[in-house]
C-alpha cells in the first residue's frame, strides 16, 4: 500500500491535501466531517484586518445613532467596543482543539505593526503555521512593483521574526517576475510558498449600473499557472511548495505532485461535491501510487519539474508555436461555422 505521508513547513502531514482558507470552517462539524474523509491539514478562513475596522465603524455608528437626541441616552451602551480580533481567535482556538490534524492560521493586515500583532496573538491558538496572504491592487500609478515586494519582504521578516511557528506565503501570480520574488521570499527564510491566492474581481451589473462582486469558484484547467510555477521552481528553493486554485480532483493533485509541489490547497472542489470528496481525491492518488509502483510521494514528487526535464522548452512560452503550427487540430475539434 502506497504511503501518502509528506511534509509541509516541517510538519509532518498524513497526506498532501490541505483544506485552503475559506468559509467551510465555519461549521465545526463541517471541519470534522472534513477530517473524517481524510483531509491532511487545514488552513483555516483568514483574519482580515480590513474586516475588523469595517465592523468597529459599523458598531460605533450603530451606538452613535442617538447620541445627540438627549443626555440620558448616551450611558444605554456605557463602554461597549468592538471585540476585535477575539472571535476569531476564540473560534480558531475551538477549531484546533476539536481536530488531531495540524491546523493553520491565514492572516491579511494592513499596517506592518498589526501584521506583527495579530501574528502573535494567532501564534497563542495552538496552530501548527502561519499563512500570510500577501497581495496589492495596483491602483496607484506612480507606485512601483518595486517598492511592493521591498514593503511584503519587509512585513515577512518581521513576523518571522516576531513568532517560533513555521511561516509561509501565499501570494498572486501578478508579480512582474514571481519566480525572483519567491526566491527573495525564500533567502528571508520563508518555510513555504502558496501558489496561487485568488483576487474577487469586480463586476458591473448594466441594469443598475452599480459594481458587484461576485462570488465565483474556480474553473477545471485553473491550475496551469499553478502547475507552470511550481514546476520552475522545485529544486530551485529551500521552502515548500503548496499549489493552490483550480484543483479539483485526483488527477490534478497527482499532476501537482510531480510538478514538485508538497501540498496542494483545495476549495472550490469541496465546495461543489462536498467533504467527502476528499477521499475520493486520495483514493485516486493511492490507486495511481499503486500501479505505478510508488511507495512513497518522494519517490515521484518533481520528477516533471524543469530541473529535471531534458526538454528545455517544456515549461517556456516556445511551447505556443507548437500549438500554432498544429493549429489544424484546433480547427478540428473547433470547426468554424
């Protein structure tokens, strides 16, 4: 029998797949259905600190309302403040002590002092790591991808700097050269990186002309740029590496692995058939071990990544002129109309 056992930012893992942040662990027998189907880790729904200011200001409103109507009305809600952090650290807490897999923490703040902050009172949970979900919107003309990967390396060694638990990255793949960013990632001692997080892009609804956002799941094929990534960069950095977006089976888990991924992250999947299709993706792992006789996940892990590929244009853009020249094909299975 095949043994499915890997590691992850030193922790050690009963198998690659890692429930990705996410509102599924919201409902505690949700997370432990999850981890009777098998599910090696989990990473449970990231503390935003863009959400925290959002509920203080709707709590202060809220209190405000009749402030200035008459004086005995002000001392109804006498020092009431927003909690803060608190819940979600008090569920997080909850969530690792009903579980006997290793749970993460994934953060997203604003300033550099409560990156620091909030990274340490997550740390007091009990979790096994931390994922610090890094991303900018480019909405400022004059500011330079320069100065935003000096700004998140900065926020990264501090926090590492700041906590003992294992620290890893999850960044996007808008990065003018992300295979450069991770590897300064990894040269300030990152434990992992996490390809890729996923943005909510606007939408605007012509009806009403007003923007939406729509809550979207990833698509079957998602995972190309994942795989392309992981693919360059296993040999390459000490860290590991975690795939996320847009892996939906069994299949894609394998393709992950021998790309050089550790791990994958898996959301959408369980969103759409439910937790235990987490088995289903390790049977189909286990069968695949099986009969291509593999014992371990090491013995295969990377084996397609570019270090180890003598194709040299196995993972490059040159591939694109293969398909024009047998664009034929295309016309095929697509025929004009």
């Amino acid at each position: 029998m095949a043994d499915l056992k890997t590691t992850y930012m030193g922790v050690q893992l009963k198998n690659p797949i890692i429930l990705g942040a996410s509102s599924i662990v919201d409902k505690l027998e949700t997370v432990k259905k999850i981890e009777r189907a098998g599910v090696g880790a989990i990473v449970y729904r990231s503390l935003f600190e863009e959400q925290i200011h959002l509920e203080e200001a709707q709590l202060d409103d809220m209190l405000g309302e009749y402030d200035e109507r008459n004086a005995e009305m002000v001392d109804i809600f006498p020092n009431i403040k927003h909690a803060g952090a608190k819940e979600h650290l008090y569920q997080l807490k909850k969530t690792v002590d009903a579980v006997d897999i290793p749970v993460f923490a994934s953060l997203n703040a604003i300033y550099d002092s409560t990156w620091v902050e909030y990274a340490k009172q997550l740390e007091e949970t009990g979790i096994a790591g931390l994922e610090l979900n890094f991303y900018s919107v480019p909405v400022e003309l004059e500011k330079t991808g320069a100065s935003v990967e000096e700004h998140q390396l900065a926020i990264l060694k501090k926090v590492k700097k700041a906590v003992k638990i294992p620290v890893s990255v999850k960044i996007s793949s808008f990065y003018s050269n992300p295979l450069n960013f991770v590897q300064q990632l990894d040269k300030a001692k990152i434990d992992a990186v996490v390809l890729f997080n996923r943005f909510f892009q606007p939408e605007i609804n012509i009806e009403t002309e007003e923007f939406y956002y729509p809550f979207d799941l990833t698509h079957e094929k998602d995972y190309q740029v994942t795989l392309r990534f992981a693919g360059l960069l296993y040999g390459q950095i000490k860290g590991d590496i975690c795939a996320s977006r847009g892996i939906s089976d069994g299949k894609d888990l394998i393709k992950m692995l021998l790309a050089g991924a550790s791990t994958v992250q898996v959301v959408s999947t369980i969103f759409r058939n439910k937790a235990g299709y987490v088995t289903k993706m390790l049977d189909t792992l286990e069968q695949w071990m099986d009969e291509k006789g593999y014992k371990s996940i090491d013995e295969f892990r990377g084996k397609l990544a570019m270090k180890n590929q003598q194709d040299p244009y196995a993972y490059k853009r040159a591939q694109y002129v293969d398909i024009l020249m047998n664009s034929n094909e295309i016309i095929k299975k697509y025929p004009m109309i």
